[in-house]
C-alpha cells in the first residue's frame, strides 16, 4: 500500500503494519496510529466453508480488498454510490454483484474508482473518473454500480494494475495500454497531463521489440514484464 503492508503467508495467515492514521488498517481497535511492527489480522469471520485469501488489494487511500477462494470479494469500509468509504468498522462483501458469479480473476483499486477483471477478459468499473481512469462513456462519470469496460471497442484483457489515478492493461494479444492521469509520465505514451483516451504503448520506448506477459503500477509509475526477462 502507500502507508502500510500487507502479507500473505503460506498458511494462508494475513499481517499488516504501517500507517493508521486515517484507518488504512485498522477495523476493531478505532485508534487512528501507526502499528510499526507487523500483527496478525483476524480474518476467520470471512474463511466460511473452508475458502481462503488468494489475492489482496493493498489500500489505495484508506480501502483495501481481499479476494476469497470462492470468489467472494471483501473490502475494508462499506462504498457508497461515489466510490467513498462510509462505514470504519464492517466487511462489505457488496453481495448482488459479487456473489452471483466465480468468474473474479483480479480486483483493482485507484483513489477513488474500482475495477474487476473476469477470467472471460471483461473488465467492470465504479466509482469516480473524472481524471479518464474509467473511460466508459464520458470522462467525467461517476458510476455507483459496476459498468462493463468496453475497452477499445472489447478488447479482451488478460491482466490490469491500477495507481493513484492511473490504469495499466495487457490484453490477450500482448497489448499494453494505459490510461488516466499521465502528468509523471506514468501513462508511457510520451506525453504528460490526462489525455482522456486510451493510450496502446505496445510499441514505445524499450517495449518496441518485446512480448509483454504482465503488469503493475506504482502510486504514479507503470512497469511491464516482458517473455525476455525485462522489466520496462
């Protein structure tokens, strides 16, 4: 995360540590401090019928998310309809979306909007985009229930990463696209400021003449795998 960290153990056991000062953390003690030494978080409640942790969002602000075995995702603070936390204190497992399919393969949260990539290659997005993270109809959108991400006409997408107000994609034939806030030059297309349209970078910089298989983001820089071994 930005101000705290998150670990998964092999025994499927979650610490954290870090800055708490706006709840980036904490759920139960309702003391905003650090907690400079790693301590083991109680998620027994959400391991129903033997599931298990198998991905985690680290907090992206004060949010952060768990993905279970079972498919069922379970974010640290109750989203109202603008993507803002309501509730310190309780699980939301935001059912009539979640629970209805298994097909999650990866979550994703920006500041202020959240994605969700299916194991199809669909991708589903809420919340707030005025800065073109969302990129569904128009720029300026603030959405409060999940929206197919029509990403480039359809595209299939095979991984995403999402930074402070940026996103980064690898479609399903090696593709790398971004998109978002671009002002540290986090979109890789060249250009800074928020371009508001989906940039392919597949071809810029050290990525011309590689095949890119993953993605990730910092709070406000991008990073590629590539099949050579490279990281750009």
């Amino acid at each position: 995360g930005y101000v705290s960290y998150f670990v998964l153990t092999d025994t499927n056991e979650l610490y954290v540590w870090g800055d708490n000062r706006q709840y980036e953390i904490d759920l139960n003690m309702g003391s905003a401090t650090y907690f400079p030494n790693p301590f083991k978080f109680n998620t027994s409640a959400l391991k129903t019928g033997g599931s298990t942790i198998v991905d985690i969002q680290p907090p992206k602000g004060n949010l952060w998310a768990l993905k279970m075995s079972d498919g069922r995702i379970y974010t640290s603070r109750k989203i109202n309809s603008q993507n803002f936390l309501e509730n310190r204190y309780e699980y939301q497992s935001n059912a009539p979306f979640y629970a209805a399919t298994n097909d999650v393969r990866k979550f994703v949260l920006t500041a202020y909007s959240s994605f969700l990539l299916t194991k199809s290659g669909d991708v589903y997005t809420w919340g707030i985009g005025d800065l073109g993270e969302m990129q569904i109809d128009s720029v300026l959108e603030e959405r409060g229930t999940p929206v197919l991400h029509k990403i480039n006409g359809g595209l299939k997408i095979e991984s995403i990463a999402g930074g402070d107000r940026h996103m980064i994609a690898l479609t399903n034939d090696s593709h790398v696209l971004t998109w978002g806030r671009g002002n540290y030059g986090q979109l890789g297309y060249g250009g800074g400021g928020y371009p508001l349209t989906i940039q392919d970078i597949t071809y810029n910089g050290d990525l011309n003449g590689t095949t890119p298989v993953g993605v990730f983001s910092g709070r406000i820089s991008s990073y590629v795998v590539t099949s050579e071994g490279k990281v750009v």
